[in-house]
C-alpha cells in the first residue's frame, strides 16, 4: 500500500487506502501493485456506477486466488486534505481482453454496484399505490422482490400517487418506468434515480439545477504557475481540454420534443378525447436552469406538429379514481430532458473526492479568438459558453498515482439571450 498522505503538494494526487479483491473462498488480495489503470463511471443518466481495472498479473491471479467473476471489490481512495472520500464496494461481472505471454498477463476486469447484480436477478409482480416516493424507497430497500440495498439513498418528495401493477419488471426498471410519472411540488417532471459516488439519489433535475455552484472551473494552460504563484487549490480550477462532439443538433432536438408538442389522449372510460400542447419558449420560465435564456432565440422556426403523440387513459384501471396525470407529465419530460442534452460538453481536470455527479459548477471559457488589449477586463470571456452548468457524468481515471477526471457538463440555457 501507498504512502497516505496528509496534504497536497501537486495536483492531482490521490490517497488509495484500500484497494482490495475479495475471492468467493474468502481470499482477500490488495491489488495496489498489480493494477496500471483504474477507472470509474458515474452518470446521472445511469442508476449504478461501473468501471475496469487494467491488470499488469505477474502472480497468475486468474488461477491461484481464483478470479471467476464472483469477486467483491473494496475501494477507498481520498484527495490528500480533504474529508470526503469515495468509498465503494463493487462485484467483479466480466474478465476481458486477455493476453498471455510466458512470465505475465494482462487482462481487464469489468465491475459494477451490487444493486445491479440484484436487479438482474430479481423480478416484480406486484401492485403498488401511494406516494411514488414513498413506493421507490419500499423497492430500493425491500431483500425479497426489491433491491434489498442498505445504503443511503436521498430521496426528492413527489407531489404526486400513482397505483399500478409491475409486469415481472426488475427493480431497477420498475424504478426507472416510476420516474417518468413522477411531479415534484412544482409540477416539473424530471425526475432521474442513480448512484454517485457518495449515495444514491432519487431526485428531480429541476432540483439539482437550483443547488449552488460546487467550484469554479475556467479554461487555461494548466502548466503554468506564472499567473497564481504555483497556488494549488488554484491549479484545480484549471481545465486542460475540451471536446465537444455536437455542438447542437436542431434536428434531434425538434423530433425528440425539445422546442414543444402535442399529446392526444382517449379515456377508454369516458370515451373522450384530450389535447395537450407544450410550448418551449412558453413554458421555460416555469422551472428552474442552470442561466436565464432559453438555448434559441424567440423567432426560432418550429412547429408543435413536429412531436406528436397519441395515448389511451384509463384512470380508472387500477382501482385507484385518481388521474394518472399523463397530461402533466409526458410533454414536459419530453422537453426537459431533451434540453439537458442539448447542449454538453466534456472537460478535463485534475481529479478530487469530493466532486460527484449531480453538482454544478461555474465554467469560464475565453473566446476563441485573439484578445485585444481592451477585451481583457471587460469582454474576453465567450458570451455563450461561460456560465453555470450541471455535471451529468464523471470518468475517475487513477494512472501511477495521479488522479484524473473527465467531465461531461451540460447547460440548458444561456447567461445572455439570443437575440435574431
């Protein structure tokens, strides 16, 4: 095992106070001289966490520990200074991309949450009533049709009840098929249930996006120490790339219901027919976003037409005489979590502990463009990039020692308006 270290004395740095496999027969092996590569996924838009480990094997651990993809991995690794640490237990599902040679091997070792492993093993048929907060926390914690997990889950109030009955669905989908229906107190239907790497949230975006900002991050040469005087804390708000594989795409935006649509609706009971429209321009001062003004301008060309759904209603299926709500929730969601993904982006930084999907965070971003004298206190900033965003997915990557993060950030909106 590594030195622990107290403080930081370069970026980047990271504390593994437990890296360890335990086998099936109780073996328990530390990993910290035989694994090149650690990495680690967390995503809002996945309910568990997953990641590899790339394996330099000179011990021929495949057949002395044995490794059979029945394994517990233990993870515990801290940014020197900081309190908060991640701490996880993940089950080792698939070995990959082996290679052998006389003295040594090297090979991948794939892992995820042991909530996944119980939700592919396990099925529901059973019907649920109530608050729908109330129903996702008795299948997170139930050990004999639900996930059965002890660990701490944050849970955002749903405004609304929902009665119907799970199809031989596993929990996870149960779950996942539950958000789509759920309304927090301010009617916005956004809700997203996953794991980051301190707990599991069930929560709505409009939620998140109201949170204050975590850190501040700017686009600069994070090589230099001329300008902060080797300042580390400073040094950690640097980003040293940006990638950005569409920038927008007005195409998928439009067929998937970003800009607005229209639902209609038959009640098999009363034998009436509802239309819904949702308009995106209108509508957007009805929730919360990271920036003030909408990603279009208002003389942008749409057409409601362009998204339209047909459903049948029967609020009545269940037993339960109460509106399922459809009409609240399938535009909005539609829209809400298109425009989440409008516009994102993915940077690179040095990596700490206590930064998790779910937060947000301040990006500055100068224009790409040569800076004139009188740009450089009032106007060197991009009108357009620089703002408030959301972290939706975080790579952990620890290479010799050196932690790193890859960053997927969205914004759903600008700090100025578009103007046409």
């Amino acid at each position: 095992m590594a030195e622990i270290k107290t403080s930081i004395t370069t970026p980047g740095e990271i504390n593994i106070r437990r890296f360890d496999l335990r086998s099936n027969n109780g073996k328990i092996l530390d990993l910290s001289a035989v694994v090149y590569d650690m990495t680690i996924y967390e995503d809002i838009f996945s309910n568990t966490m997953s990641g590899y480990l790339l394996i330099q094997d000179s011990l021929d651990l495949i057949n002395t520990l044995p490794i059979i993809g029945e394994e517990i991995l233990y993870i515990d690794i801290q940014t020197p200074s900081l309190v908060q640490s991640i701490i996880k237990e993940f089950y080792v599902y698939k070995l990959s991309e082996l290679v052998q040679n006389k003295r040594s091997s090297t090979y991948l070792l794939h892992f995820c949450s042991l909530e996944l492993i119980s939700s592919t093993n396990s099925k529901i048929s059973k019907s649920f009533k109530g608050n729908i907060t109330k129903t996702i926390q008795e299948i997170f914690t139930n050990k004999v049709y639900g996930l059965g997990s002890e660990k701490k889950i944050d849970f955002d109030a749903t405004a609304n009840d929902y009665s119907f009955v799970a199809p031989y669905w596993s929990p996870m989908q149960t779950i996942n098929w539950l958000t789509t229906k759920s309304l927090n107190k301010r009617g916005i239907s956004n809700f997203l249930f996953y794991e980051n790497n301190k707990e599991y949230k069930y929560t709505s975006i409009d939620s998140l996006l109201s949170a204050p900002i975590a850190r501040d991050y700017v686009l600069s040469d994070v090589n230099s120490t001329t300008a902060i005087g080797g300042d580390i804390e400073k040094r950690y708000s640097f980003v040293e790339l940006v990638e950005m594989p569409v920038t927008f795409d007005y195409m998928r935006n439009l067929s998937a219901g970003m800009y607005g649509g229209i639902l209609y609706t038959y009640d098999l009971t009363t034998k009436k027919i509802k239309k819904t429209k949702y308009d995106y321009l209108k509508d957007f001062s009805k929730g919360n976003h990271t920036n003030n003004s909408p990603l279009k301008s208002k003389n942008f060309y749409k057409n409601l037409k362009a998204s339209i759904h047909f459903a049948g209603q029967n609020d009545y299926l269940n037993g339960s005489f109460k509106s399922q709500r459809i009409h609240d929730t399938m535009l909005q969601r539609n829209s809400l979590m298109e425009q989440i993904r409008a516009f994102k982006f993915n940077i690179k930084v040095f990596g700490r502990t206590d930064i998790k999907i779910g937060q947000t965070i301040n990006y500055t971003s100068p224009k790409g463009r040569e800076i004139a004298s009188d740009d450089i206190k009032t106007n060197a900033e991009s009108e357009y990039f620089t703002g408030k965003y959301l972290i939706t997915a975080i790579r952990h990557r620890i290479i010799a020692g050196k932690h790193s993060m890859e960053m997927e950030i969205i914004s759903d909106s600008f700090v100025k308006e578009i103007s046409q």
